[in-house]
C-alpha cells in the first residue's frame, strides 16, 4: 500500500467522523426538544460507516485478487434509533396532547457524549496518521539530496 493510499483512507476516516460529531451534535441539540405527538418528535441519528466501494485497481497497480488492501469508509447513511420515546405525563405542558403527554425524543445524553469523545478522538487519530504519512513522503523527497 503506497503513502497515498494512507494519505486518502485518512482523510475518508477524518470526512466520516466528521460527520459522526456532527450527527452527535445534532442530538444533544435537540435532547430536550418536546412535541406533542409522536410522528413529530425529534429521533436520536446515528451514522452507518462502509467500506469504500471504489476499487484501487483502477488506479493502481494492485493485486484484483487482495481483498485486504485498505480503501477507506464512507457514511452509508444517517438512520434514526428505534429506541422508545421518552413520554411524560404533564397536563400542565404547553405542548401536551389531548391525554395531558409530552413526548421527548430518545436522545441518550450520556450515551451522546460518550460517541462524541469517541468520534473525536478516532479523528485525531486520523489526523496523526496523515501527518505522519505527509513526513515519511516529504522525507522521501529529500532522500535524493
């Protein structure tokens, strides 16, 4: 596997958790959101991370016959947990139903905060793995010298 193979499945992971902070954010946002009904009440998102369909033969000289060479991930798509709802009873509530509920969404704070450091910290791990395959590179450039 060259440098640039690294340099690109680095920056697939760095795109992908991207997105997995952002998704995260998103939730947290909208934790405390109530509804008064349960078709309108915000769901918790997740991401769903795939292997990098696009083959590296095309580009390179690669065995077709390797199924191990590293291609990178990309976000399938963003799908909302089935979890239950969070429903209280509140008569009081400006936004209770007719039977006096509120509906909040399924939103795990703990559970949220928990993704979020892990997203972050697979990102900077990306980040190091780039930086350390832009050095081996540029080092060697300079081996010529």
């Amino acid at each position: 596997m060259s440098l640039n193979n690294v340099i690109n499945i680095s920056g697939t992971g760095m795109n992908a958790q991207s997105i997995r902070l952002n998704t995260t954010a998103s939730n947290l946002a909208n934790a405390q959101t109530v509804s008064s009904s349960v078709e309108d009440t915000y769901r918790a998102r997740k991401p769903i991370f795939q292997v990098w369909q696009t083959p590296y033969q095309e580009r390179e000289l690669v065995p077709a016959n390797r199924n191990d060479v590293g291609r990178g991930v990309h976000v399938q798509g963003i799908v909302e947990k089935q979890d239950p709802l969070d429903i209280r009873y509140e008569p009081t509530h400006p936004f209770a139903d007719e039977e006096g509920y509120v509906y909040y969404p399924n939103v795990n704070v703990v559970e949220e905060m928990a993704d979020m450091i892990s997203a972050s910290r697979s990102f900077t791990v990306n980040v190091e793995v780039f930086n350390t395959a832009k050095q081996m590179l540029q080092k060697t450039l300079t081996m010529g010298q």
